[in-house]
C-alpha cells in the first residue's frame, strides 16, 4: 500500500488518502471501455468480495476479501499482475495508483 501511496501522491500532491468508498465504486461500477463480456470487477468477482465469483468461462475466482482469502495480497508482484489484467479488461485501461489503493482499501477491509 505504500507504493501506491507513493505513486498516487506523485501523481496528485492533493492525495489525501485511500478510500474504501470510492473503491466500492470502482468495483460496482460499469465501464465502456474494457471487454463487454466484463464491463465491471463484479462481472468475474460478485458483488460480495468475501464470495467466491466466476469467469464468464465459467472458472471459479476465488473470493477477493482479505478475510475469505489472507493469502491473496501477500505478493506484490501478483497483485500488480492482476491489476494489470483485470482493469485493461474492466477499463480498458490500466488503473491508477489511486484506483488500486482504494480498491485494496475495499478489499482490505473486508
């Protein structure tokens, strides 16, 4: 979370912190630009984060809250792999250092 926090006040000396709230936004809401099979992080993830989701293949994702699944964040190189991933097929882009601080705020935090 440092490094995004780093990141995030290098790109905006206004940053004043992450947010959960703004990161459940972010996981709800339908974007444009991204794949339309998955225009949402719950189109794969569920709108429950301690729930299991699925692909819209039909695999099974693992729940992404940090209570159903403490293992999940404690690689810095996988979560930034998935970042990457999964907001170029929700965002069509990559997500912003704010975007992933807030979201792992959510995620965190459940």
């Amino acid at each position: 979370m440092a490094a995004y926090a780093a990141a995030a006040r290098a790109a905006s000396p206004a940053f004043a912190g992450f947010s959960a709230v703004r990161g459940k936004t972010l996981h709800t809401q339908n974007f444009a630009g991204g794949k339309p099979e998955s225009p949402a992080c719950t189109s794969c993830h569920g709108n429950d984060p301690r729930g299991a989701g699925r692909t819209p293949a039909g695999k099974v994702v693992e729940a992404m809250a940090l209570s159903a699944s403490p293992a999940r964040y404690t690689d810095p190189a996988k979560v930034e792999k998935w970042f990457k991933r999964n907001c170029n097929e929700v965002l069509g882009r990559e997500c912003t250092p704010l975007e992933k601080g807030d979201w792992l705020t959510l995620m965190l935090g459940q």
